[in-house]
C-alpha cells in the first residue's frame, strides 16, 4: 500500500511540475530537481513548519488550486467544448476554484472536526 500510495504521489508530483512549467524545460528540470531536493532533504524541516505555521498548509492548497484551474483553460479538450473566454472570465473562474479548494480544506479540518 505504502509503495502504491509512493507511485502516485510522484507521478502527481511530476504532472503537477510538468504543467505549472508550462512547457518551459528549463522550469521543468529545475522544479522536478527542487521538488526531490525538498522531498529528500527538507521533508522533516517542512513538515514541522507546516505544523508550526497552518497557514502554508492553505498557500500550498491555493498555488495547487490555482495552477490545476489554469491548466483546464489551456487543455485542448477545453478549449475545443468552449467558446473562446475572457481572460477575466478564466481569472474569475480561477479565484472562484482556489477559494472553494480554500474553504473546503478549512471546513475538512477545522469546522468538521468540532462536530
């Protein structure tokens, strides 16, 4: 299970990578050496700051929002089922996805747990 859940979690990380470098290779190679660098070397240090300061929990969630909204209004399949939008269109509709991920992540962990 262990191994599994390993897998998936890289590979999420490398399409997470792929697509915020938004095709730059030089961006790409330099998020996918910081990312194992962060995984292998500070994984311990982030995690205690991540239970020291909350809030980066929600700005991890927030750039992770943001950037899979943006991906969907660059896919081909997207663009070819919608009409060509605004870019305050796909901004709105970017700020309103990060902000349910946001307020989600809030209610998953600290309003449900009271209850």
């Amino acid at each position: 299970t262990i191994l599994i859940a390993d897998f998936i979690m890289s590979t999420d990380n490398v399409i997470g990578v792929a697509g915020a470098s938004d095709g730059h290779i030089g961006l790409l190679v330099f998020g996918l050496i910081l990312s194992m660098a962060i995984l292998m070397f500070l994984g311990n240090l982030l995690a205690d700051l991540i239970n020291k300061y909350w809030w980066l929990a929600y700005f991890g969630a927030a750039v992770i929002a943001w950037t899979g909204a943006d991906l969907v209004f660059k896919d081909p399949v997207t663009l070819s089922h919608l009409p060509e939008l605004s870019l305050t269109i796909e901004r709105s509709v970017s700020v309103a996805i990060t902000i349910s991920v946001l307020l989600f992540a809030h209610w998953f962990h600290r309003v449900r747990e009271k209850n």
